[in-house]
C-alpha cells in the first residue's frame, strides 16, 4: 500500500499562533476562576459569623455580587474571543488589562472592608501578579507590582491617619487590626512589597526564556515543513517519472512539478550533444511562449554555462550585465531576476543543465541549492532510463520487425508447399506407396505445425500495433459470445468433452477490438478443450464484475498446470511438459497473445490451476461505455 508523505503545513500555521491560543486560553482562565469568588466570599462570611466574628459582612457581599454581574459581562464578551472573530493579540492584551483592573478594585474594597493592612487578603494579589507575568509583556507585571504594594500602603496609611473610616474584625471582643502598631504595619507591608517583587521577577525572568523557545519550535517546524515540502516534491516527481518511459514525457514532467515546488517562474532542461560543444533546450516550463524554442548555445561562447558542465554550480541574484548571457536579452525581456543552473550529470557523465528562474532579486539561497543538486540527480537517472527504455523498446521493435517480415516472407512459399502436399495427398499426381504417403502425412503436419507458428507470431504482432489500439471502439459481447459457442460446440462433441457458454443477461459494453477479444477466447477456450480428457467439461462464464469492469471466466477440468511452470506460463514459445506429452505439435505463442490482448484493454488476468485437476483463467476488462447489452 502506498502512503503519502506528511504534510506538516496545518501543523506550522497552529505553530505560528501557538502564543496567540495560549492568550485566550490563559485570559479565559480569569473568567473561570472567577465564578468560583463570589461563592467563597459568600461561604467565607457564613462561616465568619458562624465562628461569632464581627465584619462588614454587608460589604464584602456587596462586593461578591459586583464581581458576579461584571464577570457575567467579561463572559458573554469572552464567547467572541472563543470563536476568534476579529480578535488580535492587542486585542486580548486589552482584555486582560480590564480584568485585571476590575480585579484589582475590588481586591482594594476587600482589603479594606476587612481590616486593612491586617486584611488576609493581601497575599492574594501574589496570584494576579503571577498571571499577568505570563499573559502580559515584563513591564506590565512590574506595574501591576508598584500598584499592589502602592494601593495596600495607602490603604493602610489613610487608615492610620483616619482619612479612611476603619473596618477591622473583632474576635470575641478583641479587634484583629494593626493601626495602632504603625511598625507592624511597616514589616508587613515591607514583606509583601518583596513577595510581589520577587514573584514578578521570576516569573517575567522564566517567561522570556519559554517564549523564546516557542518561537525556535516554530522556527523549527518551518524548516521541517519546507523540507517536508521539498521531500515531497522529490516523491512526486520520483513517483511519477517511475511510471514513465518517454524520454520527453519525463522532461516535461519534471519541469513542471519543480516549478510547482519551488515557487519559481520557470525551470528549464537543456542536455548537451555528444560532442559537447552545444546545449539544446529539450523541455522549457513557466516561461514566455516560443522564448527559447529552437535556440542552441554554443558552449565555448557562454562562460556560465561551461563553468556549470564542469561541475560548478551558478546562481545569479540580479541579471543585469547582458554580457555573462548568450540569452540576456530574452531573460531581461521577461522580467528574470534570478538565475540558478545546476549540471545534469549521471555516473561522472554530464548530461545537460537544469535551470530555475525568478522575477525575484536574490532568490535562490543555499538550501534551494542543495535541494536543487538533489533533485538534477533524480532527473539524470531518469533520462538515463529513459533513454535506455527507448534504446530497448527499439531493439525489440525491430526485433518483431525483422521477425514479422521473415514469418511474411515464408508463409507464402509454406503454403505453396502444403497445396502440393494436399495434392500428393489426394493423388493428384500419382499414386504413393504406403510409405510414402507415411512420410508425406509427416511433412504435412510438421507444414501445418510452421504455418500455425507464423500466423500466431502474425497475430503477437497485431496485438502490440499502438495504431490498432488507438482505433477502439465499442464491442459486442453478444455477437462474440455466440460465436464462441458456435466455434467449439462441434470440436468439444467430437472428442467427448462438455461445453457451456453462460452469460449474464445484462452485460456492460467494454471498448477495444473485438477480433482481438475474439482471439483471446479462441486462445483459452482452444487450450481448454485441447488439454482436456474426452469426460471432462469446459465452461466459459461472462459476468458483471463490481469495480465496473466485464470478469470473464474460462475453466476446464483437464492436465492443469505443474507448480514449477506457472512462472513462465505467459512467455513466448513456452509450453509446460504435461501439455507435451498431451499433443507434441504446439507453438507455445497462444498465452502470451491472450496477456497482450488483455493487458492492450487495460484489463487483468489471472491463473488458478492445479495439476491433474483442472485450470480456471480469470480475466477482467473495465468497462468504458455504460450502455448495456442484452444477452439471445
């Protein structure tokens, strides 16, 4: 199974606003812990009076209430900040500020309403100290400090001075207040000063660090997402050239997806003659229409590009002086900027160039370089093998070529010699003795046996004639299913072997050649009967296969095919050694046309046989035309 590889463009984006999410989930954190305030100044009270201590119980419910309806407020504003609608980072910041603020008031009003500088309170701005060091820049904690310590000395100080009515707590009688200790006060508020201090700056000192380490990770992962994107790249263009054999087909293939990849205007291939003396331009993507069409650069002429054959690779930043360049002219006309040529080069054989192009100054860095190199090195041994794929693929053109004119060539003076032989037979030209005619049957069927070889290599032929392929159109099942039935009903009969055609009443329309789908079913259905006992049966099933394609099924309870011979099975000229035991005379080419035949109709086949029990053939053409066709 194939597997893509990962993208991790999603995963950077989530990156980049990592601190952004963490502002709102953090601010948000304000609005939760809240809720729980009002119902523990609620319990606090209760259980105040329950232990018979005297306060301004009145108050701090008053207070408890006022953080109740503004955190309603700061609620229903935060459902916005959830759904990200128009929310920026300065926009939390603002938010935080407020709450903060609000807070802050109303921690004053608790501290006062509960003894003042005596208050227990006091110690619980530590906590909005330590938040706002995370949500907010160092500068804001610190300020937040100066106005904790600040507001509770003033508290106090307009407490002792009586500028602020006294709101102390009494236990059992007693008042639990430190006005008329002004140097308690002092200690007190001296402690807390520190304590605020000292949390702001630790936590503003360990902030900066874990931020910073945010921004590498995101650093990072952009540097693993532009690797990742550039492996994916190669993988594509690796992929693909793998499932192509044209020489041009693979140059067109690679300049467009590098241009894809890297974001460029154009990408070039230009591959050097043999005598190294001229590069041509064999595939030109991005550029202008016709811009280098045709046009060769002499090598001795162009300094850039001989430095490039001799393995140097060339980047320019900003094309500008026209003389480095045969072509400058063209690349000015059409606003490149940037230049990168890198060498095509396989087993220390230069082969060409490849070139990307910008409209941007300063575009290729180190890294597009060295992804660059890479990606000429993929490219060089795919033109290798396509080149060597086409130096075969032409080798065995020839091959058939020069085999289909010697079959051409003989067929017509073999079957000049088999009508002589069928009129020696028939006594034509006088009468043989019984020996003769012994020897003459011999040559007739070692004729005959030529013949079936040189029509059959004929038809391997045909099937592999690109021209014929390209002339499909729809077939008619039907007509070739009763032919079938026609062809061998009296064959099958004569050597005692049962014989059925079963079809689907409705069958999808395939689209091909139907002498060739004819003569894939006369192949198996031949061989069917042929290695088949007089008693056994033959059975040919056409039915609808559910991936849209027509399964056709020829199977027979005869010899069946030895384990060891199954890899060669669709070879040319092979023929397992139960089958010639069975009939000595056999070419050998019928399996290799029934795979040519189904592999021309982008179809599939299959074998299932066991020796002494029969074979079953599954093949399966896909359907094209979704007209159907009734089965008579």
């Amino acid at each position: 199974m194939e597997t893509e590889p990962l993208n991790l463009a999603d995963e950077l984006n989530r990156r980049r606003e990592i601190i952004l999410r963490e502002l709102k989930k953090r601010t948000l954190w304000f609005i939760q812990l809240r809720w729980l305030v009002p119902p523990s100044i609620l319990g606090g009270v209760v259980f105040g009076l329950l232990l018979k201590v005297k306060f301004a119980a009145g108050a701090l419910l008053m207070i408890a209430l006022i953080m109740l309806v503004y955190n309603t407020i700061f609620y229903l504003w935060s459902l916005r900040l959830r759904e990200g609608v128009g929310w920026k980072t300065e926009d939390i910041k603002r938010f935080t500020y407020l709450q903060v603020v609000a807070d802050y008031t109303m921690m004053f009003l608790l501290i006062h309403f509960t003894g003042g500088a005596a208050s227990p309170f006091i110690f619980f701005f530590i906590f909005h100290i330590i938040f706002a060091s995370i949500l907010l820049p160092p500068r804001s904690a610190y300020a937040f400090s100066v106005l904790a310590a600040a507001g509770v000395a003033m508290i106090a100080t307009a407490e002792y001075l009586h500028w602020l009515p006294e709101h102390a707590m009494y236990f059992r009688g007693k008042a639990i207040d430190l006005a008329d200790q002004p140097f308690h006060v002092m200690v007190e508020l001296s402690f807390f000063t520190a304590s605020v201090f000292i949390t702001a700056f630790s936590v503003t000192t360990i902030m900066p660090i874990f931020r910073k380490r945010i921004q590498n990770l995101a650093e990072l992962s952009e540097t693993v997402v532009a690797i990742n994107k550039r492996l994916n790249a190669l993988y594509v263009i690796t992929k693909t050239i793998s499932s192509a054999n044209r020489f041009q087909q693979i140059l067109d293939i690679v300049t467009l997806e590098l241009a894809k990849v890297m974001n460029v205007k154009g990408i070039t291939i230009k591959l050097l003659s043999d005598d190294g003396k001229h590069l041509r331009y064999a595939s030109v993507y991005g550029l202008p229409a016709g811009f280098l069409s045709e046009k060769v650069i002499e090598v001795d002429k162009s300094p850039i590009n001989r430095r490039v054959i001799d393995g140097e690779p060339y980047v320019i930043g900003n094309v500008t002086r026209r003389e480095q360049f045969q072509l400058a002219e063209d690349l000015m006309a059409a606003k490149i900027k940037s230049v990168l040529f890198v060498s095509l080069k396989s087993e220390d054989r230069v082969v060409g160039i490849l070139g990307a192009y910008s409209g941007d100054v300063d575009r290729f860095g180190v890294d597009e370089l060295d992804f660059f190199r890479l990606a000429a090195g993929i490219v060089a041994v795919a033109l290798d093998n396509a080149r060597a794929f086409e130096a075969i693929e032409k080798l065995d053109n020839e091959r058939f070529w020069f085999m289909m004119r010697v079959a051409h060539n003989l067929r017509a003076p073999l079957n000049a010699n088999q009508s002589i032989i069928d009129m020696m037979q028939q006594g034509f030209l006088g009468d043989l003795s019984q020996e003769q005619q012994k020897y003459l049957l011999r040559i007739a069927e070692r004729s005959k046996a030529m013949i079936t070889t040189l029509n059959e290599l004929m038809t391997l032929a045909e099937t592999r004639n690109v021209k014929r392929k390209e002339a499909y159109v729809p077939v008619n099942l039907a007509g070739i299913v009763s032919q079938i039935r026609d062809t061998f009903t009296a064959q099958a009969l004569k050597k005692g072997v049962e014989f059925s055609v079963n079809a689907d009443e409705n069958l999808p329309v395939i689209q091909g050649d139907s002498e060739m789908i004819v003569q894939m079913f006369e192949n198996l259905v031949s061989n069917g009967i042929k290695y088949t006992l007089a008693g056994g049966k033959v059975n040919v099933k056409l039915s609808s296969a559910p991936e849209g394609a027509v399964r056709i099924e020829v199977s027979d309870t005869g010899i069946g095919i030895p384990e060891e011979a199954k890899p060669r099975l669709f070879t040319e000229f092979f023929r397992a050694e139960n089958a010639r035991k069975i009939e000595e005379v056999g070419t050998g080419l019928g399996l290799a046309i029934v795979r040519d035949i189904v592999h021309q109709h982008q179809g599939r086949i299959a074998v299932d046989s066991e020796e002494g029990k029969g074979t079953r053939f599954t093949v399966h053409i896909p359907v094209i035309h979704k007209q159907v066709i009734r089965m008579t």
